[in-house]
C-alpha cells in the first residue's frame, strides 16, 4: 500500500486528535486525499504521508544533509539509553504520544520500540518539510505533519503525554492539547552534554560552558510539582559517524566555532551524553 494511503486510514480512524490550525475547528470529514474542518479550510496529504498544517514556507535549521547525519548517528544509539528510561516514565495503559520537534523522526521511532505491547497512539510533528519527509520512512504507525509549535494541530485534551528531546516549548500549547493528569517528558542538555565536541570547537571563550538553570526555572514555572531525573553515560563514535556528528549537532553553527580537522574528528572517539529529564504532570 502507499504511503499516502497508509496515512489515509491513519486519519480515518484518529481524525477526532486533529483540529484546524486555521480556525481552530474540528475537522470533519477524510475526502480522497484531503482533511477538511468544519469552517470549510482544506489540508491535502502529501504523497510522502504527510500533512502541510503551514500556509506559508518555513525553512527550518536543519537541510536534509544535517537531518540524514543526525539519522545515522541517532540509528546508531547515540540516544537509546536515554530513550529507554523516558519510556520507564510513561503509563502502561495505551496512550497517545506527542512528539515535539520530531525532526526526522528516529527518537520517536525508538520510543515506540520501546513500548512494543502497549498499543499506543503515535504523533510528530516539526517545521522542517525536509525532516517530517525523512520521517515518513520509519513505520507506517507513525503520524508525521509539517506545523508550527504555537498552533498546534491537535484537539483540546487529545494528548496523554507529550516528549521533547531538546526541542522549544510552549507551554500554553501543551497544556491545551493534553488530556486531564497527562505529562510532559522534556529532555534537555546538561553541561557536560558533549563536551568533548564542544571543547574541540570552542577552544576558549563562554561557549566552551552550558547553563540550563533557565530553561529548568521556565518548565518549572509551569509546572511546580516537576520532577528531575539525570541522566548520563558515554557513548563510543565509529570512525565514520565523527564528521556526521559535528553536523548533526547546532553547536557547529555558533560563531566563533571552529572548522574541525581530520586531526580533531579523530579525537572524538566517545562522547559524554549528559542530559536531565523534566516531568510535568497537569493536574
């Protein structure tokens, strides 16, 4: 079967988590290839399996070279040990997953992996057309949409938990979209988040240095009853997943970065993850 097919009865049957990111209606209706709301707004399918929630073009940070290195690397585990203790906080009952900035797509992937038997429902979306695209790839269970993180497509109390693996927040919207007692598990880096790779790049100045004090006060503010759980352990880089690395990761983009030599990619033979896991539950 198609791929745009697959994602047609996908949409049949969970049209009720959807709502138009126009108006803010209910959709009502799957009509060949298209969704259409109850104002009358139309979103079509793309043929990759996918629907464009945007009426305007919006480039994300990542090209599609970026999003296939950040694949190899993430295919390769570099965040299965932290994907595996996300999993440990969610509910064992079937629930409805919100993936935040998916990008292309491996960290949900690799969640719903890890919960092989518990029937859950699975949602991503990013902004980067490029990133949903490769997405689409992974399994024909996944949900994947091109939309903007400050209108959601998603209905009022649709969402059981919502995951972020270092991505922007909102935290209006997600306080919309989720269900009564659902959770946000948000994943941000610590300062040793690697480390390694930035000291190579940042050899002096106040980029060789990450404070997450901010982000945590904000999740924090929204959540005052969070929980913090830290994670970190090291993960070994194959000779040919060094360069795919440094492009994978926004650390390369920041001024003053150096150009890494062959002699520098050779140094990074491991590489520290060092992340915390915030949980917000809505009470």
């Amino acid at each position: 079967m198609k791929k745009i097919d697959q994602t047609r009865q996908w949409l049949t049957k969970n049209l009720s988590l959807l709502r138009c990111p126009k108006c803010g209606r209910a959709f009502v209706t799957v009509l060949d290839y298209s969704l259409a709301c109850q104002q009358g707004h139309v979103w079509n399918l793309n043929k990759k399996g996918f629907v464009y929630f945007l009426d305007h073009a919006a480039p994300g940070e990542y090209d599609r070279e970026n999003l296939a290195d950040r694949r190899n690397v993430l295919q390769a585990g570099m965040f299965q040990p932290m994907i595996e203790q996300v999993a440990q906080y969610i509910p064992t009952e079937p629930q409805t997953i919100l993936d935040i900035g998916t990008g292309e797509g491996t960290p949900l992937y690799q969640l719903m992996q890890a919960r092989p038997a518990h029937h859950d429902t699975y949602l991503g979306f990013d902004i980067s057309k490029a990133g949903v695209q490769l997405a689409t790839q992974l399994d024909p269970n996944l949900f994947f949409c091109v939309a903007d993180l400050r209108q959601l497509p998603f209905a009022d109390a649709s969402m059981s938990t919502i995951v972020e693996f270092f991505s922007p927040s909102d935290y209006q919207e997600f306080k919309r979209v989720l269900k009564p007692g659902g959770q946000v598990l948000k994943i941000i880096p610590n300062a040793d988040y690697l480390i390694e790779l930035r000291h190579l790049l940042y050899p002096t100045g106040e980029k060789r240095t990450y404070d997450n004090s901010a982000v945590v006060q904000r999740f924090a503010e929204n959540y005052p009853t969070m929980q913090m759980v830290p994670i970190k352990y090291e993960f070994s880089l194959a000779p040919e997943l060094r360069a795919s690395l440094v492009q994978m990761s926004p650390l390369h983009w920041g001024k003053g970065a150096r150009k890494l030599t062959t002699t520098d990619l050779a140094q990074l033979t491991q590489v520290t993850i060092d992340v915390s896991l915030l949980i917000g539950r809505d009470n």
